[in-house]
C-alpha cells in the first residue's frame, strides 16, 4: 500500500521538480514561460485523468483508453523535454505508464520513452547532431536495454500478483461454495437421520406399545361381559393389568433410545464421566475421561450419538479387548466435536471385522450408521495386540461452530 502511493507521486514530484528547474535555469521569454507553463499544466490535467487506469493491466484498462492516454502523455512529454532537456525528471513517467499500452505496444512506448529520455541526456536536440547521433544512438539503446528492462520485469510481476489474487479469489470462492455444499450434506444428513429415527420409533409404537393398549382394551372390554363370573373377570382384569405394565416398560425403553438417562439431567461431558465411573465400578477396569477444548452445547441429536458411541466402546473394552486401562477424551474445536476411546487391549484386525465374527460386529455397524445419519463419521485403529483406538467425529452445526 505504501509503495503504492509512492509510486502514484512520483509523475508528480518529477513533475514539479523538473518545472521548478525549467524556470530557474531556463530562458526568461515570455514564449518560453508559455510553453513550460502551460505544457506542465496540461500534464497536470493529463495526470490527474490518468490515475484511475494507472497501474493497472491493460485488459482491465482498455485497449484504446490505454492507448490514447499513453499517446499523449508521451506527446506531452517530448513537448517538454524539447522545450527543456530538465524535464527529464518529468520523462521518467513514461516508463512507469506504459502498462497500460496492450501487448507488444508496451515495446513501442518504452521505445518512445527511451527516445526523449537520451535526449535529455544528450541536453537538449540541438546537440544531436554529427558524432553526436553515435552517442544519442548509444544513449537510446543504453536506455532501452535497462529502463525497459526493470519495466518489463515490473509488468511481469504485476501481472504475476494479479493472476495470484485471481487465483486466491476463485479459490476462496470455491471454499465458501464447498463449506456451502457440507452444510448441506450435513443438514440433508440430519434430516434423514430424523426421519429413519421417527419411522423406527413408529415401528416400535406400532408393534409393542399400540398393540399392547389394544389388548388392554381388549380384555377389559370381557372383564365387563363376565359381572356374574368374577373368576373370569379377575383373570381378564390380570391380563390387563400385565399388558399395561409391559406397555409401560416398552415406552420407558423408546424414550430411553431417544435420550439417554444421563443426558436428561447433564450435558455430554458430564455425562460421560459418569457413564466412565459406572462402568469402571462394574468392570474392575479403570478408565478416565478428558475434555478437550471449549465445551459448548451441543444439538441433542449429536450428544445421544457420541454418548451412545462412547457406550458401545466401552462395551466391546469390556468384553472383547481384556485392556487393563481404557481413556476416553472428548475434543471441542470450532467445526468439530471428536470423542476418542483408547484401550490397551488384545487389539483386532479391522478389515477382517463382520458383523458375524462377534458381538462388536454389530455394535460397530451400528455406531457408524448413527454417525453417518447426523454427518460424522467413525474411524477404527487397531492392530492385534496393540490396542485399540475408535474415534467419532462430527461437525458442528453454523450456529454452535459460530
């Protein structure tokens, strides 16, 4: 930014520098004074028109605007430097404006700028004459050799830099609209998810719980035909009695799949500490819990599935692994919530894992279907005798990341 404005005040300085030489050193007409004078204003206006195409790309630009504007910049001046040789310092300018000028055309204006340029070096047209065209020829080509040089190299690099923020803008545009895309997944996950959990609690309301209310209906209604049998009666009423109570039990057990009894009252965190203490106390083994991170509240439909993780987990450590420690760490970072269920047990072969081989076949099947409905995802590390290391991941809703 600040070689920017450097860069945008140097035609002006060498401007001013170079007219403020003209008038001291230069002749003192009234002829003079007028061209110097209103030569260096027009400049000015010519300058002022100039800055918003200046140091740009000439595609950006415009071909023609930049041609025009280049064409009389240098027409204004060669007018000066002929005028007087200490414009010079004005002359510069031509070299850092020629990006303007469309393809080869830059060639053609450092020429130019290199023409009048070794004139002023020369001091002046009147000196380019006999001998002197050798020098001014040498001067010419000295100064198309170096100055157009570092200007061509400057016009690389420009281009370079912008071709850089193209790219970094096309890619930034292209994260927004990936991070856009697996939001959506995630939330077309979830929905799926929704709709699988509600047409399995449907099926279980359909199969357990309304059957049941329909036999308690059922056997009181001949609870009611047999007044004048009360054996009759007392038996329909059991029945009724029984199936009420199990129809109890099977409802208490669908809520319970929803939400896990120590998510009801706590939050993930602490929730797995207890289950980890629960555990260890029916086990013999030790395990302990970490939390990594900022805890935040998380959508219940995320907690009741890294809970239910860290259950599975905790399970299979118990029965199949024969570890003598188990850790379990919860990570909280900004996009993702980890939990992690380390053992130091037999191990296993993961590719060689079916749901037939054991018990955490299915257990596993399971949490991974869990993950995939709400976008996580379950990875599995484990090698025989080396332990094992099951770590469920899930990103964070817009709203909770944020």
């Amino acid at each position: 930014m600040e070689s920017a404005k450097i860069q945008r005040g140097i035609p002006y300085a060498g401007l001013g520098v170079s007219l403020t030489l003209a008038l001291v050193l230069g002749p003192r007409t009234a002829a003079y004074y007028a061209v110097v004078l209103g030569g260096s204003a027009a400049a000015l206006l010519w300058l002022h028109w100039g800055p918003p195409i200046r140091g740009l790309d000439a595609e950006r630009v415009g071909a023609v605007r930049g041609t025009v504007y280049y064409a009389g910049l240098l027409a204004l001046i060669a007018t000066l430097i002929l005028t007087n040789p200490l414009f010079g310092f004005f002359g510069f300018t031509g070299y850092l404006h020629s990006v303007v000028l469309p393809g080869r055309a830059k060639l053609a204006g450092i020429a130019g700028t290199a023409a009048v340029m070794a004139t002023t070096q020369m001091g002046g047209v009147q000196n380019i004459h006999g001998p002197g065209v050798y020098v001014y020829v040498g001067l010419f080509a000295v100064n198309l050799l170096i100055a157009g040089s570092m200007t061509l190299s400057g016009v690389a690099e420009q281009e370079h830099r912008h071709q850089l923020a193209e790219a970094n803008e096309r890619l930034r545009e292209m994260l927004e609209e990936n991070a856009g895309l697996h939001a959506q997944l995630v939330a077309q996950a979830r929905e799926a998810g929704v709709l699988d959990e509600r047409q399995r609690l449907a099926g279980e309301i359909h199969d357990t719980i309304a059957q049941g209310l329909t036999g308690i209906v059922r056997h009181l209604e001949v609870a009611d035909r047999f007044d004048a049998d009360p054996e009759k009666r007392r038996r329909a009423i059991g029945v009724a009695r029984d199936l009420a109570r199990d129809s109890l039990a099977e409802a208490r057990r669908s809520v319970q799949a929803l939400r896990p009894g120590p998510l009801a009252t706590a939050q993930l965190p602490e929730a797995l500490t207890d289950l980890a203490e629960t555990w260890s106390r029916g086990s013999g083994l030790d395990a302990r819990v970490e939390i990594s991170g900022d805890a935040v509240t998380l959508p219940p439909a995320i907690e009741v599935v890294l809970f239910r993780a860290a259950q599975e987990a905790l399970a299979n450590a118990g029965k199949y692994s024969r570890a003598s420690r188990v850790g379990v760490t919860l990570s909280y970072t900004p996009d993702i919530v980890v939990l992690d269920v380390v053992d130091d047990g037999e191990g296993f072969d993961p590719a060689a894992l079916t749901p037939s081989t054991n018990g955490t076949g299915y257990g596993l099947s399971a949490m991974r279907t869990r993950l995939t409905q709400i976008g996580g995802t379950l990875t599995i590390e484990s090698e025989p005798g080396d332990g094992t290391a099951i770590s469920a991941a899930v990103p964070l809703p817009a709203a909770t990341a944020g």
